[in-house]
C-alpha cells in the first residue's frame, strides 16, 4: 500500500512539472539508478544523477511549444502542431 500510496504522489508532481523539469526529474532518477547499479557506489550514483539530468533536460527542452509527435499508417514518427 505504502509503495502505490508513494507512486500516485510521484505522479502528481511529475505531472504538474515542464517539460525541462520533467526530463530533468527523469534523466536524474535514471542516471542515479544506473550509475549506482555499475560502480556499486554513493559517487557513481551522483555522477549519474547529474549526468543523467543534464541529459533530460536537454531532451525536455528540445520539444518545441505547441507541437506535437504523431505517428503515420506506416508507423513514421513525424512533427506537426497540435490538433
């Protein structure tokens, strides 16, 4: 119970955040995770943590406003405003 009780609250934030913040939230628990899981240490995990929010800020910041990823018949991902 503790466990979905902590997702559902991780969900709100996340949702209410930009598209910076959310990559950057993202990217850093990734980064954190990976990193402390290959050098089995408290700084490996800071280094991922920072590297992997550097990482997702980029990728949040890239989405332009008021676009959108749409996908064809053909399963091509293409650009387009939002409808």
């Amino acid at each position: 119970m503790k466990k979905i009780i902590v997702a559902v609250a991780l969900i709100g934030t996340l949702a209410s955040c930009t598209p910076e913040e959310r990559g950057t939230t993202i990217g850093a628990g990734t980064g954190a995770i990976i990193g402390g899981a290959v050098s089995n240490s408290w700084g490996g995990a800071a280094i991922g943590a920072v590297a992997g929010g550097a990482v997702g800020y980029l990728i949040g910041h890239s989405s332009r406003q008021g676009y959108c990823i749409y996908r064809d018949r053909n399963g091509r991902r293409y650009e387009a405003r939002c409808r």
